[in-house]
C-alpha cells in the first residue's frame, strides 16, 4: 500500500540537512545537482508535507526572479534523481499541487526530524533525573550535526533555517553542558566551554556555566578570573556590565554556594602515568644543535609546540625520541607516543578521532565514555589534560589539521610533532628543519654500525659511499646493515653496486619502501608524452591542478595538457577529485617531485617560470589597478577580469602559490603575483589571505630585479590593513612605501601612498587636510598616468564636497570619475563612482535617480565580485527605496546587503547596514525588530567608535522610543 507521495513505508530514501545536503537511496549516493537545484529541495524537506506555491520558492531562493522560468526544470531533474524507481511525476515524492509543489515524506528518513525525535528523549531523560542518558542522549543529537546546516545554498530562506537550526545546536550544548555539571563531570565541560567562551563578543550563558565547572573542578581562582576577564570585554567591546545571572555566580563562587552553582562533588579520575617512548640504541650523529634546541626549556605557563621537518630518511623520529628521553623526567603525568602514519607505505594516516581515542585512553579515559565527534573529542581530551603535564610525541605526521586536535592542554606540556612537510599551520614555538649529515657524521655513522676496524681500512670508499647515500641518516643506515649481513662485501664492492644511477634506488629501497618499485615500473609503462608530464606535476605549486597550469608546465595546449593528464588518471598515477581537477597522492607526488628533480635545471626552471606566469597574469587580469602599476597582457587564456577571477576562486591556497615561488627562488614572480593578488582578495575581503601572500613576498622585494617591488609591496600591505580598517597599521606601510617610492623615483607609488594617507586622514575627520592632499594626489595621478588613483581621488573629493554641503561641486567631481571609468572600461571603478553619486542624490533628495545609480552600481559589484560594494549599495538602494515608499524593496534590498557581509567586513559598513534596516523597520511600524538593529550598532562599535554611525543608532533608539509610546 502506497502513501500519499507513492513511497513505500520500507523506501530507504534518506536525507542530511545538517550539514551540506545529501541523499541516499539504499547505500547509493544521489547526484541532486547545482546548488540553486539543491536549495529547492531543501525549501521542499524543511517544510514536509507542506504544499510550497511557486512564488515562495522563487522569492525565497533567488535574490531577483530568475529570467526564465526554472524552477519546474528544478523539479524536473529533482524527480529524475530521487525517483530510482521509476514513478511517474503524480508517484513522486515531491507531488504538484494546485499553485506549488509539496514533499511527501512518508517512509523518507530526515535528520531534521530525527534530531526533533532524539532531543525530545533526551529532554524526558533530564526531567526524570536520569542525567546520564541525558548527557549521551544530547550528544547522540549533536553528532547529527556534520558541519554548517544547509552548506552553501542560496537564498533568504535557506540562510534562515540556517540560523534556526545553529541555534538549535547550542541550545541542545548548553543542555548538554548543564546536565555535565550535575553530574560532576566538570573536566568535560571545561574543555568544551573554553574555546566558546574566548569567541568575542563573549557569551554571559555560556561564561556562566564554564564558571560553575571549573569551581566544581577545584578551580575557584580561574573561576573568578573567567568573570573579570569577560567583564573587561563586555565593557571594551560593549559598553556594558555584566549581567544579572554572571555577576549571581560570581557572587557564589566567592561564598562557596554549591547549591546556588548546582554543582556536584568532583570525581577524581583516576591517574595514570605512563611512559610510551620507544628505545633507543646508539648515538645520534650529527644533531647536537638540533638536539640541544629542542631539550631547551619550555613555557610552563603554556603548551610548548616543537615542530621538526625535513626529507625522508632525515632522522626526524630518531631525534625527536632521543629529545624526548631527556626530557622524560620533567614530565610527572607521563610521555606518550603516537605515530600518525602521514607517510607510511600500506597504511593509511591514523585519523584526528582515532588518535585521540588512543590518546584518551593512555591518560585513563574509558571507551564508553568518549563521545564519537571530532570536536567533542578534542574537548574531552583537552579536559583530561587540563592538570596535566605531559610530554607527546606525535611522529610522521600529515598535515596541521592531524596534528592540531591532538594538542593537550595541561600547562607546561610539551609536544614534539615530525612530518616530511613543515606544518606551517600549526604555532609551534620552535623549528627545526632536518636535511643531510655533514661529511664527517655520515662516515661516522656508517663507521658505527659496520664496525670500526672495517671503516678505517676503507676510508675514501666509506666517504663515496656516504656520498651515494645523500648522507641521510636511512639511507646510511640501510648501507651499513647490508654490510654487516655480507661480511664477504667491501665497502667499495657496495660503492661499485650503487655507482649506477638506475640500481641506487633499489640497493638503498628496504622492505616497506618496495612501493617505489611499483610506482617506476607504472611510470616506465608510460609513453614519453605523458613520462614528461608525470615528471613536471612534480614542479606544480599547489596540490590541485588543472589544464591550464599543466599546460603552463609542459608549453603545450589547454587541449593537449587534459589528454595527458587523463591517461595518467588511468594508469592510476593521477587523482581526479572533481571534473576538470587534478591532484596526486602524497607518495605518488614524492616520487613526482624526485624525477622533476632529475630534469636539466634549464627546462624545470622554465616550466616553474610558466606556471608563476600563469596566476601572474590571472591576478593582473583580475586586477582593476591598470597598467599604471604592471602590464596586463592581452590574449592568453583569460579574457578579462571575470574569467581571471573565476580560475583563481578555484586555484586553491593563493597565498602557498606565493610561497612556493619564493621557495623555487623566484623572487620576481613571487613578488609580482603577490601584489597582483592584491585588489581581486581585498574586493572579496579576503583580506588575511592579502596580507599573508604580502609578508611572504616582502623579504624577497630587495631581491628581484623589478626594483619598484620594494615599495609597491609596502602600498599594498597598507591597502589591505586600510580596507579593513585598521589604519593606524595602514599608515605605517603608506610612510613606508611613500620613502621607499621617493628614494628609488618611484613616482607611482609616491602618488599611492599619499593618496593612502590622505584617505585616512579623510577617515579621521581632518577634513581640511583631506582636500588639499586629494588634490595633489590628483596631480599626480594625472602625472604619473594612475587613472585608478585618478577615480579615487575624484571620488575622494566629490565625497568631501558633500561634506561641506557643496552638492553640486561634489556631482562635478563624481561625473569627472564617471567618465574617466567609462573611458578605461573599468566596471569596479564605475560601480564605485555610482554608488557615491548615489549616495549624494539620495542625501539630497533626489531618490529615483539615486536607484538607478545604485542599482547599476550593485549589477557592476557583483560582476567583479566586490563583496563590500555590493553590500552598500544595496543598504543605500533601500534606504531611497523607502523615501520612494516602496517599503517591501527597501526590506529585500537592506536584507540582502546584510547577509552579504562576512567575518572580515568593517564594523562600520555593518552598522551602516543595520542603522538603515532599523529605520525602516520603524517606517513599517516594527519598533523591536529596529531596537535590535539600533543597539547592535552602540554595542559593537562602542562609546569610541565611528561617530556618526552611533549619533545615528542614538537617534534611531529616540524614534524607538516615541513609536512605542504612540503605540
């Protein structure tokens, strides 16, 4: 018997919403789509069995109505891929009614509603006072979470159940929490509050209850230091005191009220001290600096992190354990070790969970009591260790992100981490970096293990012998436990066996390295064609790839590179995550890199140059800075500023592409994409990543050849910090760069950096200051030929003429911008320059022309993915809007500004943003709605922040108040 939707009640059809959104049908994975395909969906399953007309989905899921008619196309493909059974359209699952479309969830399984079903068990366990099920029952509905709900989907409705469903996880936390600290089991929360508790601003709630673990966990002291260290925040950030159930605990913890805090008596857990280190044998040859740097004393106010990289075969274990042998004794509550298998032959990298369950245990946690999450391992883990001093050794590791959850955090710990690759994301206090022995050391090691009297008759074979091995540690190693199983060999009969090039590998490969043997002999099966591009992959400076950096390295066609790398994705040597990109595995890689270190030094380094020329040209390309700073060139394979914008959204870590031109020593090219990069990451305030790129590329400016480098890296660096707001940062690099500029003759970048500090004089308010160094910014633009300086000054002074009320003067200057943008056919400057015309028709009345400048303005934002622009004239759109009494515009538009700002966004843009939505919230008669708006503003930007926005909020609160007595 079917249901209304022709499922049958056993359909094993299943959906995850929290998280990104997946299906399943049976064990198979289903394919739902573009992300715009997805949304629909998920408007479908949020709202089950709930007929959806065409016009709530179209207006909840598309900023503007789409140009044509796609949402029964939507559907369509939506049937075709849930329908495994061939239904007929009125049998499916989602079912057309009269005006829309409905989901017909029965026998469908969603991890919405069983989220509903578990915390609803888990609320009954905590009336009931069965706290224990409580606590497991909670977490059982945590861990249905999988990341952020509804990943990446668009649209008003999607971001809104968004927000829903993360404020269902905390209140389910805090639940959790509250029933932890009933029962005693304060390490736990501690571990999990601390990192929620730093977030800024600072959670009273969640301070609270952090407060009340750690006085149960014996910690009064710490308990008190939680509350004045949020008090300082709350009064720094906010303005205000804490609040009335923050300031009760205080008061407890001070008294001693166990009843009032709730808590219950700690349980010790029971203590263990173990000592996991493995042997050693010998000396270590060869390390002394490297050993005395890591024995050296660490923080005992906080985990010491030491990090040792280096080539295989380096040493890295055998130095970290003889480092941590005499390091034992300082380290009461034991030393342990765990080996993560980043780059072990037939194993696979131990994952974050199952190190930290192995962790967990070794300090005396039981498996039935650790949770099955990342996160929430970490946190017990991180509890468990809070009184601890341990000493961890963390060998072979793959990445930081293996690494970081396994950090305890007892103070005065000491963690040593060994990995092939330098984690540069994991903060480790010291460094050290293993390569080959010297000369003497690799004799001396080889002299150790064969036998002294054996070595001192063969001294200049001992020494080509070392040599053959590269003087690494395994490798000699390796050596001379062959001659010690062959007494009968010489030295020099061993020298002789790997003078051969094609025969060292083999005599120096043990057992678990025989992987290289399969990997040459599917390498030896290849044609030259794709030897050569198996070979240059190992040159390629990011992970991924695609075509067109393959076919920057082998100076062939976009066409020819996708062959090539297609029969190597068959013979198994080359991974294709995704269409159209490319990766290879860790070890495959290594072997990579090893025959591109055999090319002629000639051919790899023009390969390496190509590569670097292509994102150098992409960030030209997708640059709006012209050629008044470096030449863009035409043709290639990008068009223009929307294709180059679009290839580098995908090309990966930007500012690791900087680094790795800078390690291959081309200090040009790294230099030059770094500052390429600069206005396409500032555009999409990614403005960490801009600044990462710029300090590596900084040190090497003196170095390239491009002499203007070293002080138009200095303008950039202080563009990125002004773009964020942190000028008093800004004008340092802008007097930086503006004597490096008059020192070399830079004229250029002379003119940017005044140009740089006069904005920011702009920003301060020093207005007269502001006019006069605009317009001998603007000489000199014209001088040097800038015209994207030459738009912003005239921008900069249309914008101080509005000021001073010269409206007309100020429409001069703006129309001035205008032209010189249409003339140069730059759409980010002109989008700039109408947003600003915008804003002064609208301060002075003239709303329809105002839309239609900001309209224009947002179209033009968005093609050049300039985020921030985007967002404000979007804000302002709304606010004429709403002068025009088109109020419902005036909400969408205002609304769409603020879910365009990020994490990176100015406060003062966000604060614009709210302080216009709370007005016209009080125009549609809302005054609450507007309160929230209005005092987000005055507890974010603070009594000392940008004035006007808060004179405005204040303003705001007065109508607030007025609308409400009227009411």
């Amino acid at each position: 018997m079917r249901n209304d939707g022709g499922i049958m009640p056993d359909s094993r059809l299943r959906f995850e919403l929290l998280g990104p959104l997946r299906a399943w049908h049976g064990e198979t994975r289903l394919d739902l789509g573009p992300v715009r395909q997805q949304a629909v969906l998920a408007a479908l399953l949020l709202r089950p069995d709930v007929t959806v007309s065409h016009y709530e989905l179209t207006d909840g899921l598309w900023e503007k109505p789409p140009e044509s008619n796609v949402l029964p196309v939507y559907v369509r493909r939506l049937r075709q891929c849930l329908d495994t059974s061939g239904q007929k359209p009125r049998d499916s699952v989602i079912v057309s009614d009269r005006g829309g479309y409905r989901f017909a969830s029965g026998g469908v399984r969603l991890d919405v509603v069983r989220l509903e079903e578990v915390a609803a068990v888990a609320a009954a366990a905590e009336e009931s006072g069965d706290l224990v099920a409580a606590v497991d029952t909670f977490a059982d509905a945590l861990r249905l979470f999988h990341g952020e709900p509804l990943t990446g989907l668009p649209g008003a409705f999607v971001q809104g159940e968004r927000r829903r469903l993360e404020e269902r996880r905390l209140l389910l936390l805090r639940r959790k929490l509250r029933a932890q600290l009933k029962l005693g089991r304060f390490d736990e929360v501690i571990g999990e509050l601390s990192a929620l508790v730093s977030a800024d601003p600072p959670s009273e709630p969640l301070a609270a209850l952090l407060m009340r673990a750690l006085y149960g966990g014996g910690r009064q002291a710490e308990a008190l230091e939680v509350f004045t260290d949020v008090r300082e925040r709350l009064i720094e950030q906010l303005g205000v005191e804490p609040g009335e159930e923050l300031r009760q605990v205080q008061e407890a913890v001070l008294r001693g009220d166990e009843t009032l805090l709730g808590v219950a008596p700690r349980r010790e857990p029971s203590r263990r001290i173990r000592n996991e280190l493995p042997a050693t044998n010998g000396e270590l040859v060869g390390r002394d600096r490297e050993l005395a740097l890591l024995v050296e004393d660490g923080d005992p106010e906080s985990v010491s992190v030491d990090a040792v990289d280096g080539v295989p075969g380096a040493g890295k274990t055998t130095l970290a354990v003889r480092a941590a042998h005499r390091l034992r004794e300082s380290y009461p509550d034991g030393a342990l070790f765990v080996d993560l298998h980043g780059y072990t032959e037939g194993r696979e990298p131990v994952t974050p969970e199952r190190a930290l369950r192995r962790l967990l245990r070794a300090v005396g946690v039981e498996d039935g009591a650790m949770p099955d999450d990342l996160d929430e391992l970490a946190a017990s883990w991180r509890a468990a260790t809070a009184q601890l001093r341990l000493l961890l050794v963390l060998d072979n590791a793959e990445s930081a992100g293996q690494v970081r959850p396994l950090l305890p955090s007892g103070p005065g710990s000491r963690v040593l981490v060994t990995s092939r690759r330098r984690l540069s994301g994991l903060d480790a206090d010291r460094r050290v970096s293993l390569g080959a022995l010297g000369l003497d050391a690799a004799e001396r090691l080889l002299g150790r293990i064969v036998g002294a009297p054996r070595a001192e008759g063969e001294r200049f074979a001992v020494r080509a012998l070392a040599g053959l091995c590269g003087r690494l540690p395994l490798a000699l190693r390796i050596a001379g436990a062959r001659l010690q199983n062959r007494p009968m060999w010489t030295f020099k009969d061993l020298v002789d066996r790997m003078s051969d090039d094609e025969r060292r590998l083999g005599e120096l490969t043990a057992e678990d390295r025989s992987v290289e043997v399969a990997l040459r002999l599917s390498y030896d099966q290849l044609r030259p064609a794709e030897q050569n591009a198996f070979s240059v992959l190992g040159l390629s400076p990011t992970t991924e790839f695609d075509r067109l950096s393959v076919a920057a390295l082998l100076d062939c066609s976009p066409a020819e590179a996708e062959r090539r790398l297609e029969s190597l994705v068959d013979a198994s040597l080359v991974q294709e995550p995704a269409s159209g990109r490319y990766r290879l595995h860790d070890l495959v890689a290594v072997y990579a890199r090893r025959l591109a270190g055999e090319m002629p030094e000639g051919a790899a380094e023009a390969a390496r140059k190509r590569v670097y020329g292509l994102y150098l040209s992409a960030a030209r390309r997708a640059s709006e800075w012209g050629v008044a700073r470096f030449p863009v060139e035409t043709g290639g394979p990008f068009t223009g500023q929307r294709d180059a914008s679009a290839w580098l959204d995908a090309a990966g870590d930007l500012p690791e592409v900087v680094s790795q031109a800078a390690e291959a020593g081309l200090a040009d090219l790294a230099c030059s994409v770094a500052e390429g990069l600069v206005d396409y990451l500032a555009r999409q305030q990614r403005y960490h990543e801009c600044r990462t790129a710029l300090q590596v590329a900084l040190p090497l400016a003196e170095q390239a050849e491009d002499e203007r480098l070293v002080s138009s890296l200095r303008f950039c660096l202080g563009y990125a910090y002004a773009m964020q707001g942190q000028l008093d940062r800004a004008r340092g690099w802008f007097d930086d760069a503006l004597r490096a500029g008059q020192a070399s003759g830079d004229r250029g970048v002379e003119a940017r950096a005044l140009g740089g500090l006069t904005m920011a004089d702009l920003i301060a308010g020093r207005h007269d200051l502001a006019i006069s160094g605009m317009r001998r910014v603007m000489i000199l633009a014209e001088e040097v030929g800038d015209s994207w300086l030459a738009e912003r000054s005239l921008s900069a002074l249309g914008y101080l003429a509005y000021l001073q009320g010269e409206h007309e003067e100020a429409l001069v200057h703006l129309g001035r911008a205008r032209e010189l943008s249409e003339e140069i056919g730059s759409p980010g400057m002109l989008a700039r320059v109408l947003c600003h015309s915008g804003t002064v028709r609208l301060e002075t009345g003239r709303f329809a022309e105002a839309v239609l400048d900001f309209r224009r303005s947002v179209e033009l934002a968005e093609e050049t993915t300039d985020g921030l622009l985007a967002a404000t004239s979007l804000a302002r759109m709304g606010a004429a809007e709403l002068e025009l009494g088109n109020l419902d515009a005036a909400f969408e538009l205002q609304r769409r500004a603020l879910t365009a700002v990020t994490e990176e966004t100015i406060v003062g843009m966000e604060s614009e943003i709210r302080n216009r939505l709370g007005r016209t919230h009080l125009a549609a008669g809302d005054p609450v709605a507007a309160r929230e708006h209005f005092e987000w503003v005055l507890t974010t930007i603070g009594p000392d922040g940008d004035s006007l926005q808060r004179t405005l909020a204040l303003e705001g609160l007065d109508l607030t108040r007025q609308s409400a007595r009227r009411r």
